[in-house]
C-alpha cells in the first residue's frame, strides 16, 4: 500500500494516479467498519457480526457480505440484508 507521503505528496496535495488504489483501499476500509458496527449491533456481538460477514448469505444469493463491500451499491445489498 502507499505511503501517505506518496499518496498526498510532502506539501499535502494529492498526487493523482498513484494514489487511486489506497482511495479505493480506504473506501472499502470505511465500508466494512460500518457494515461490521451495524451486523455488530443487529446480531449481537462482534464475534457472531464478523462470522455472518464470512459466511455465504441466501439473501444475498449465496454471496459473502465481506465480498460484496468494493462497492456503495453492494454495501446497500449487505446492509438491507440485515434488516
């Protein structure tokens, strides 16, 4: 991964393409701490929320949550799954 130098250059400007895969990296990062504090607190535990997270899901059609979270659109789909 990049260093937060390389990413934002020593004056804190943003260096553009190089720093593309630790945006999508961070992206992800925020995505499953979210989904993991709301099956946290929907399920009952941290242990259980992170196994749910692992284990393929029939309303997600056989999908792994974790798996799902690269994009806004399947947080959604792992987020409604848990209502």
């Amino acid at each position: 991964m990049p260093s937060v130098v390389r990413c934002f250059g020593e004056d804190g400007f943003d260096c553009g393409f190089e720093c593309a895969g630790a945006e999508l990296a961070l992206d992800r990062l925020v995505r499953v701490a979210r989904i993991l504090a709301s099956a946290e607190k929907t399920l009952g535990g941290l242990e259980k929320a992170a196994l749910w997270l692992r284990r393929p899901n029939r309303a997600l059609g056989g999908e792994v949550p974790l798996s799902l979270l690269d994009t806004e659109v399947g947080e959604q789909l792992v987020e409604d799954a848990l209502k």
